[in-house]
C-alpha cells in the first residue's frame, strides 16, 4: 500500500473539512440571496451564527437570528465594553437597546427623519425593556445677519415659544415600545464645547408637554427617572398630572432638579394616587410647606417603600412632619432625610416615631446639626427598636461616644436579623 505525502508538511488528512461543514459553508457564503436556518440543527444553527457576516442588513438579520452568537459578535464589534448582565444576559436585547439610544443621542430636531427612529422601533419593539438616554441635543440654530440679532435684542419672547429650542419627541417613540420597563432621562449635552449655552441643560415647555403625554402613553413603565434637567415646579405639575393613573410605575426619580414646595404638592398628590413604591428627590429645593404635602400623604400611603429627601430645605417644619407621618405609615422602610438643615427637634419627633414603629430599617440623618439632644433622644429610641439595621448620622454633631453606642445598637439588630432569617426559612420549608 502507497499514500501520496504533499509536499507541504504542515497538510495532514486533520485539515480536511468534512462534507457537511463544507456545505454549511456554502451557506454561510451566500446567506442574504438564500437563507437557510430554521430547517437546520441547533450545532448547525451555530455554525452559521458563528461564521456569518456581520454586514447583514439589520432588517434582514432581525428577522432571522434569535439571541444568541450573532448579536453577541455584533455587540463585541460595535463597542468595547459589553456587560450582557445589564440586559438580562440577551445579546440581542443589548444590541438593540443600545443601538436606538444611540439614535435618539445623535437625534437633530429639523435635521434628522423621525423615519429614522420608526425604521429602528419597526425591528426592536418586541426587545426594547430599558432605555439610557445619555444626552438630548436642541436643534441646530442658524447663523443669525447682524440685523436679525438687533431684532432679537428688541423682541422680548419667551424662550420656550422657539419651536427652534425643542429637542427629540418621545411621543412618535413611547407607544410603539411595547415592553418598555424603565426610562432614564437626561435633558443635556455631553460635549457642547464652546458652544455651551444653559438651554443645552433644561427641557422646554413643549418638550416637557410632549413627554408627559409619551409617558401616559407606555402603559408597562416601571421606572422613570429625569434627572439633571432642571425640572422645575411648573413642569413637575405637569408630568405628575399625566402620571396620576398610571398603571404600572413603581419608582420615580426626579433627582438632581429645582423642584419646589409648589412642585412636591404635586407630588404629595401622586403618592394618594398611584401604587409608587421608590420616591427620590434627592438634591432639590424643597422646603417645609413642600414637606408637609408629602407628609400628609405619607400617612395616608400604603405602598411606598423608600423616599429620598436628601439635599433639600426641609429644615424642622418639613423634617417633623415626615416623622410624624410615619406614626401612621407601616409600610416606609428606607428614609433620607441628610443635609436638611434639620435639628434635635427633628430628631426628637423621630425618636418618638422608633420608639413605636418597627417597620423603618434605614434611615439617614446626615449632615444635619442633631446635637447632643438629639443624640440623647435617638440613643433612647434604639435602645427600644429592634427593626432599623442603618443608621447614618455622620456629621451631626453628636458626640463620638454617642455616635458609638447608637451604631452598637444598630448592629445588634444586623446580627438579630441574620439569626432570625435562617429560622424563618427553615420554618417555612417546615411548612
């Protein structure tokens, strides 16, 4: 017996494909004429989500591949950095989510077709849950003759009567995503140079009219979060009035705002209306009148689980009402109160209210001015309170001693509850 050795030593009979990777090959080389997959093999399946090219129209590719390699390879080539785990572990949910945030980044109002969202919403609605919008640019404005300028400086209008100031409309965008879960808002540009003007960082009254009326419309939103944007009480009203009967939001995020009392009436006014669970307002300006509203509905409220009142001016008008409230609410279990310019009367009424409630597990007073009264009070309250497993009074003015002895008792409950959880669990698997 003789065998023909190639001249090449690096060939061997390894090297060979077989006949079925070869016609899937095959295949793979000429997919977007003839695409065949559904008829094959899961290995099969695979190899061409591993092979094809990456250059497949995004209309055509859609319709055909699942999640899976594909969008994973598409994912990987487009940006650097790509934690799936952010997207329920879907390849092709974080290539689509992505990729229309990108869109409505990069969205000119006057300059870019709205066909070019719709074209997008056409291919992805079925997999958009979350959407991160980073930046909403305003329109271009066109360079203005030195007499159009002269006219400018005469006319006193108001801004938000420009149609040339709006930004992107959600409302040719929001009722299409049919399983939209969570919206995160930012009315601002990333990079505006010297071209840096204040309207680059504020909604408009139009864009905030717009929006109130798209959020109304997405029925199976959970979350919304508008932040940094300048929101302020008029538009806040605004918003809240669309949001009164929506179905589904859970968590409301106006952080980071100029929200005041006129804007947390408002606010007050939701939570009796809606099933809110999460309420941050971090880093407004809402003072006691404002806090009171929200208070008063506090202790009507059954639903709320966390309420973010940090950075505000709630002062100890504002700061006793909140406790108080919580003298008829059971269900709060996370509460900030920091840098509210609130004292140890605040903290007296809060110290009433954990001699009585254990239903509180967190709560945060820093950055106030408690005292050494207001250490008195809360040191006493602990030492009656079994449920609260946080307590931040940093920079309070109590005394280190004080300090001390407070977080002593605050880990006594941790460790309290980490011994009575195994026994609930072993209870219930008793059961």
């Amino acid at each position: 017996m003789r065998r023909i050795i190639a001249e090449d030593l690096d060939w061997s009979l390894a090297t060979v494909s077989s006949l079925s990777n070869l016609c899937l090959q095959c295949i793979v080389n000429n997919f977007e004429e003839k695409p065949i997959y559904e008829e094959l093999t899961s290995s099969e399946k695979d190899f061409i989500q591993n092979r094809v090219s990456l250059s497949l129209p995004l209309h055509f590719a859609a319709n055909v591949f699942p999640d899976g390699v594909y969008w994973k390879r598409r994912c990987e080539q487009k940006w650097k950095v790509c934690d799936v785990s952010n997207y329920g572990e879907s390849w092709k949910r974080m290539f689509f989510e992505r990729q229309l945030e990108n869109i409505i980044e990069l969205f000119v109002p006057g300059i870019t077709e709205p066909k070019t969202v719709l074209d997008m919403v056409t291919l992805c609605k079925d997999h958009i849950k979350k959407l991160n919008i980073a930046q909403l640019l305003p329109p271009v404005k066109e360079p203005q003759t030195e007499d159009e300028e002269q006219a400018t400086e005469l006319t006193l209008e108001n801004e938000d009567d420009k149609s040339g100031m709006d930004h992107f409309d959600f409302r040719i965008l929001l009722d299409k995503l049919t399983n939209l879960e969570e919206l995160h808002l930012v009315y601002k540009v990333k990079s505006c140079g010297m071209n840096f003007e204040w309207s680059m960082f504020e909604m408009t009254n139009r864009d905030c009219e717009s929006l109130a009326k798209a959020l109304k419309s997405c029925k199976t939103l959970k979350l919304f979060r508008l932040h940094l944007s300048h929101l302020e009480d008029k538009k806040c009203r605004l918003l809240v009035k669309y949001l009164l009967d929506h179905p589904s939001l859970r968590t409301l995020d106006f952080s980071h705002n100029v929200i005041g009392d006129s804007g947390a009436r408002a606010i007050g006014k939701l939570l009796t209306k809606s099933k809110l669970e999460i309420l941050n307002l971090y880093d407004n300006n809402i003072g006691g009148p404002g806090a009171k509203a929200i208070a008063h509905a506090l202790s009507k409220n059954t639903t709320l689980v966390s309420l973010n009142l940090c950075l505000n001016r709630l002062n100890d008008e504002g700061g006793q009402a909140i406790c108080k409230a919580l003298l008829n609410n059971k269900t709060l279990l996370h509460l900030q109160l920091g840098a509210n310019g609130v004292t140890w009367l605040t903290a007296l009424s809060l110290s009433s209210v954990l001699a009585q409630n254990n239903t509180l597990k967190s709560i945060n007073l820093s950055c106030n001015t408690l005292g050494e009264v207001g250490g008195n009070a809360l040191e006493e309250a602990m030492s009656h309170n079994t449920s609260v497993t946080e307590c931040n009074i940093h920079l309070t003015d109590i005394e280190e001693r004080k300090v001390s002895v407070i977080n002593q008792m605050v880990w006594n409950n941790q460790f309290r509850k980490q011994e009575t959880s195994p026994r609930e669990k072993n209870t219930e698997n008793a059961n």
